[in-house]
C-alpha cells in the first residue's frame, strides 16, 4: 500500500470510528453544547469540543513578546511557518505548507480575519497593528466553511482592543537596535452603560539592511455603549501610515557572506512601499438567552498603496544595469482597495443541540495603474517614462450563507457540521481599452467532525473539511476553463491534561494530511518566462498543480510550579507535488532575442537563452522544513520578575521548486526579561510599572531567513547557488522598553 493512501484511509478510517462511536448508557441530561462564531471570541467559545487543532493566544502574550511581526508571536505554534521579508511587517503567514512555493505577492492560503471579518491581503501581510491586539486564535485545516475564499490550510482571527479593560491612562517607549523605536499613549474610560479608548502608536527602524528603512504610525480605537445588560453596540477604528523601503535581499551566497546587507549590490524585486490602511467596523450584539447570541457587523477595510516594481537589467544600449544602480526600476504601481460588507450572525444552544446561522455580503473593489518609472527596453520595444501599462478596476461581489449544528450523542461524544455557499461574481475592466471580463463562481464548502471524551482529562478529535480559492480575471483571460482550487483537509488528534515529571501539563497532538487539487500556477512553471513558450505548452494560467502535505504535530504547555514553566511544540511534515510536469527554468537572458535549444549552444548568455524543461512531480515545495521545534522555558524568581528563553529551530529545505538548491536549517536563541511592579510614577495611586528586556539570536547566528531560487538571475548560463535571492537575519539584536498603566 502507498503511504499517501495509507495515512489517507487511516485518517477517514479513525474519523469514522469516532462519528460511529455507539452511545452509552442513556444520560438523563446531557452537557449543554455550544457552536463556533465566524466572528467575535466571547463567552460562548471553548475548545473542549472543537474537532480540529486550535490555539488561542492572549492580548497579554502578545504584549509579553514585545514582537516587531507576528511571527515572533506565532512560531510557538506548531505548523505554522513564514517568509520573512527583511524587518519589520513583510511578512507571509502560511499554515502546515500551504502556498509554500509563492512569493510575497500572492494570496497566502490563510484567511485573516480581524473582528470577523476576512481582510484580503494583497501583497501577503498580516495588515493589522499590533500594538492593537486584543487576542489571537489559529485555526488549522480548511476553514473555507466559515470564512469563505482563500481559507485552504486554516484561519488566523485576530480580535482588536475593546471594552473596560482599557480604562486608564497608559503610556509606552522601547528601543532597540539599528535605531529602532516604538511610542504608544492610550487613554480610555469606562462607566456603567459606556466604555471606550484611543490609543496613538508610532514605529520607526532605520533598518539593518540598505535603504531598508521602516515608519508605521497608527490611531485607533473602540467605543462601546451597553443598551442594557445583555446587548450593546461597539464601534472600533483604525487609520495606519506605513512606509517601507527594501527588503534586504542579496543574489548568491557570496554576496550574502560578503556584504549581507547588500550595501551598493541588492535591490530586490519591489521598493518604495507607501501604504494608507484604514478600518471601520459597527458591531451590535445581543445575547437573547443564557446561550443564544445575535450579532450584526457592518464594515469597510481601505488600502491604498504605491510602490516601485521590476529593476531594469538591461538599459536601452543593451549594457547590463548592476544591483548598484538601486533607483533604476521600471514601474511605478498604484493600487487601492476598498472592501465593504455586512454579516448577520444568530446562534442558540438547545441542550443537547446547537445550531449557528449567518449571511454575508460583502463587495470588494481594487483600482490598479502600473506606470512606466523612466525609459526602459521590454523585449526590444521602448517603453517611455510615464506610460500607462496597466490600468484595471476589478470588482468582486461574494453572497454567502453559513451554519454550524453540533450534537452532543451523549456525554461523550459530540458531532459537528458545518456548510457554507458562496456565490462570487466577478467584474474586471482594462480601462485602457475598454475590455471588460465577467464571471461568476457558485461554491460549498462543508466540514464534518467529532470530538470524544475518553475520560476527563483526555478527548479525541477528527474531522474533514474543505477550502477553496477562485482564480482571478486576469488568469481567466488567458484559459476560460479555469476551475477553482480546492483542499481537502483530514485530521485526527487527542488533547489531554497529565502530569509530566510532576508539571501539570496541557498536550494536544494531531495528523493531517492535505490534498490540494487543481491549483493554479503558469503552464509554464511557477516564475518562469513567458518566452518558454512552445507549441504544445503555451503561456497561460492552469489547473496543473497538485500538491500533498501530511503530518504530524505536538504542542505542549505547563502550568507554574516551583517558580518554572515550560511550552513546546514540535512539527513534522512532508511536503510534496505530486502533478507538476511542465517547469522551464532559464539559463541566460530570459529576454534576449536569440533561443538556443541545448545548453552546449549556450555560449553567449548574456545575448542568448536556453530555457531547460523540469517534470518537478515528486519534488518537496520549496521552504517545508520536515522538522521545526521551538521551546520556551519560563523561570520566576520573584512574583514580580520573569526570566524567559526560546529556542527556535527550523530544519533544511529546498529554495527553489527543482530541488537542487537548499535553504540550511537554523537554531534561534531568545533571551527575555520582565519586571512588573507598582510604583508612583508622577505622585498619587500607585500605577503599574512594566519594565523589559530582551536579546534575540543571543549567539549572532546570521542565518538565511528566506532563501528563493527561480532562473539564472546572474545572467551567466549556470543556475547555481549564486542566483539565489537571499535574506541575511540581522543576527543579535536588543530591545528594551518600559509601560505605565495609570
């Protein structure tokens, strides 16, 4: 038997067992069951029941981090892995491999949902400001029957600050390597029938990278209004200015020896980032019953963003434009998005049985220019300084109904269903030639699991579930027979509670296996050339791609005892195509004019390319480590003190979708310290006092964060480890802060 169905059959094999589990003696009452919210955590949610792997994470543990990205925040969470793009926010988070293989550019398979609603993320980045985080929960597995497109390997729900808690004045500075800088002034009330706070944030780098330099400012807030003692209406906002510059990559590993921060030699595919995000939310919710909630979201979601694109390589007398002419890029990209829409959401528990519904409606817009930056060369054509070569407006219209039922069988055992349709209409117009494509995607996405309670301590869980994503109009203008993609999703795992060398200890553990059909990719390969092109394999979008991930992973957490405690999580994973038969990787110019049809006929690849056929079936997708832990041990000295220490590591994976280059595999050492206290900090009451230090890489270890590898980028004929595209971690780095909650 193959091992891809072997584990296949084993999971359905196990989560049937699970759903067919005979009742046991007849319960005269049996514990009330509740369903998952598509959107607020609140008092309803447990994960006692849950058939699927789940983590939650406090505004607390957040703050604890004092995290530059979310990464910082996430990777104490196994399956969760992240392209880093230099400092700061550029950063793409991806659940149990998934999308693995893209870039930056792309949607990352992940739904980010913030207070309910899914943000999509153009460019990959979890767009939210931390500092305005109130709690975080990771879901794994195909979440497309809550949230809808692009849910394929799971969900992360980000909730924002709000209510009470924010009362009070409170002030915050931290600072810390190649002029890092971080202020916040939040001020908030909190009275019988209202409570709402402001808080101003302010984040400056000047980068460790060339012209790498970073600034985020941002406003926002929550104002809540308590109509009575089981309903209010909460109103929350934030406005963001973020500038980015490069994102500190080098070609090769010489120059990633040599010169990491790629002074006078990097200049990276994108620069000049501007980004404007804002978000508005109307939330009324209604707790009608001692189990039963309605809630109602209105919401809009604004980015708008310019940015440089596409460094020119060759002028237009034919002579080769080095990485040290770092202002010579081709195009200057304008882009904005808006996102508007509204859920309705009702949920009841009737003992035994639960029952959740929701409406979604919701219409995206997205305007976007591509301007030529100066004069440059494209296949031979002058392309002028201010040309318009793109100019499109895209809108996309989803209609969706969902719902949750959960059945408790019996003190045991506990069913669940969930269903979603989507109905997607799109509507895309070239506003330079007056073109206009339309279609339309009707989609279910569904999930059955169970969740069986051996005994007090220790349940199993199973399910099987489904995601989706669509393919867009522009990948639809070069093949109408484009289908959507799809994961199926299936996992089984345990969570128990048990004494570890006398530790009170929190596990919980799963396999999954993911089989991704249909995925979207060039018929040429991923990233090649358009000139590949041949008569029998033509430069178009389609459905080639299928790809397998299976696994398993461990997440362990303990509760204090003698002034220690520990967490750990371990991910293994294997993952693979399985269909990839077309990949034309380039050896040479990419663009020159002259094609050779055989490597020896390569003599000149600076004028002449070769474009070399792979069949990448059976191939591991690129950065998928098989082994990644991370290890966290907490020591308290004293109440107010607490000493922490992280160790990260991330195994050896391919960089490029051939399987010859390698990104190697890294260990991250974290040291952190933090003091709370009450003190008198301007006279009065006493205030809270939060003082923090942290090292992170304490041994100055300066690996390669992300590693990519696509053609012959040095133009020399030979694809190599000198054409790699490579991010050198900054290596040891110190932060310091303090906070004053008055």
């Amino acid at each position: 038997m193959q091992p891809k169905s072997f584990i296949k059959k084993t999971l359905v094999s196990s989560l049937l067992m699970a759903l067919g589990l005979p009742a046991v003696q007849a319960q005269t009452e049996l514990n009330a069951v509740t369903v998952t919210s598509s959107t607020i955590g609140d008092r309803f949610e447990s994960d006692a029941d849950i058939p699927a792997s789940t983590t939650f994470i406090s505004g607390e543990v957040v703050e604890e981090k004092h995290a530059q990205n979310l990464i910082e925040v996430l990777r104490s969470i196994p399956g969760i892995t992240a392209d880093l793009a230099g400092e700061g926010d550029g950063i793409k988070i991806k659940i149990r491999g998934v999308d693995n293989q893209r870039y930056m550019g792309e949607k990352p398979g992940v739904a980010i949902v913030i207070d309910g609603v899914p943000v999509f993320e153009r460019t990959g980045k979890v767009n939210v400001d931390l500092d305005n985080i109130a709690s975080i929960r990771v879901v794994k597995g195909g979440a497309s029957y809550l949230f809808g497109e692009d849910a394929l390997a799971g969900a992360i729900i980000i909730t924002t600050k709000r209510g009470a808690s924010n009362a009070g004045v409170t002030l915050e500075a931290d600072m810390g390597s190649y002029g890092y800088t971080r202020t916040l002034v939040k001020a908030g009330i909190a009275e019988e029938d209202f409570a709402g706070h402001v808080q101003i944030s302010d984040r400056h780098n000047d980068g460790y990278y060339a012209l790498s330099e970073r600034d985020a400012e941002a406003v926002s807030g929550n104002f809540e209004y308590y109509l009575n003692d089981h309903s209010e209406l909460s109103f929350g906002f934030e406005e963001v200015e973020r500038f980015r510059d490069r994102d500190g990559s080098v070609r090769g590993v010489t120059a990633a020896e040599e010169n990491p921060t790629g002074e006078g030699e990097g200049r990276g595919y994108t620069r000049m980032f501007n980004v404007d995000l804002s978000r508005l939310n109307l939330t009324y919710s209604n707790d009608f019953s001692d189990t039963g909630n309605f809630s109602a979201i209105v919401y809009q979601y604004e980015d708008i963003t310019d940015f440089w694109s596409s460094p020119i390589k060759v002028d237009l007398d034919g002579s080769f434009v080095g990485d040290d002419q770092v202002d010579r890029y081709a195009n200057l990209n304008y882009y904005e998005q808006l996102q508007r829409g509204a859920k309705l959401e009702a949920r009841e528990s009737f003992g035994d049985f639960a029952l959740m519904g929701g409406l979604e409606v919701k219409k995206n817009t997205y305007d976007s220019k591509t301007v030529a930056k100066e004069d440059y060369s494209s296949r031979g054509r002058l392309v002028a300084e201010g040309t318009v070569t793109s100019d499109s407006y895209l809108e996309e219209i989803t209609k969706a109904v969902y719902t949750e039922a959960k059945l408790a069988v019996n003190e045991q055992t506990t069913l669940t269903a969930n269903y979603r349709f989507d109905n997607i209409a799109l509507d895309d117009l070239d506003q330079r030639s007056g073109e206009r494509r339309e279609d339309t995607f009707n989609i279910h996405s569904w999930r059955v699991g169970a969740d069986y309670d051996l005994t007090a301590q220790t349940s199993l869980y199973g399910s099987i579930s489904t995601g989706f994503r669509t393919p867009t109009l522009s990948e639809m203008e070069t093949n109408a027979d484009l289908k959507p993609e799809t994961n199926m999703n299936y996992e089984i795992g345990a969570r128990t509670q048990a004494s570890l060398f006398g530790w009170k200890t929190h596990i919980n553990s799963s396999l999954f296996y993911i089989n991704r059909k249909d995925f979207i990719t060039a018929a040429l390969g991923q990233y090649a050339n358009g000139n590949a092109a041949t008569d029998d394999v033509l430069d178009i979008y389609d459905n080639i791609g299928h790809t397998t991930s299976k696994g398993f992973e461990l997440a362990m957490q303990t509760e204090k005892k003698h002034n220690w405690s520990f967490d750990f999580a371990y991910t293994f994973m294997i993952n693979k195509f399985v269909d990839y038969d077309n990949f034309f990787l380039a050896l040479g110019n990419p663009y020159a004019r002259t094609q050779v049809d055989s490597e020896a006929e390569l003599v000149d690849p600076m004028n002449q390319v070769y474009f070399k056929h792979y069949d990448n079936g059976g191939n591991y997708v690129p950065r998928s480590p098989k082994h990644m832990t991370n290890v966290r041990a907490h020591w308290y000295p004293t109440p107010k003190l607490t000493l922490t220490t992280e160790i990260d590591y991330r195994g050896e994976s391919y960089a490029d979708e051939i399987n010859q280059e390698k990104m190697p595999a890294r260990t991250l050492v974290n040291l952190g310290m933090q003091y709370v206290t009450k003190a008198q900090v301007l006279g009065g009451a006493a205030s809270t006092l939060t003082l923090f230090f942290k090292v992170d890489n304490l041994f100055d270890d300066q690996f390669y964060s992300i590693v990519r590898g696509t053609s012959d980028s040095d133009y020399d004929g030979d694809y190599d480890a000198e054409d790699l595209s490579i991010n050198v971690d900054p290596g040891r780095v110190y932060m310091a802060g303090f906070k004053v909650k008055f």
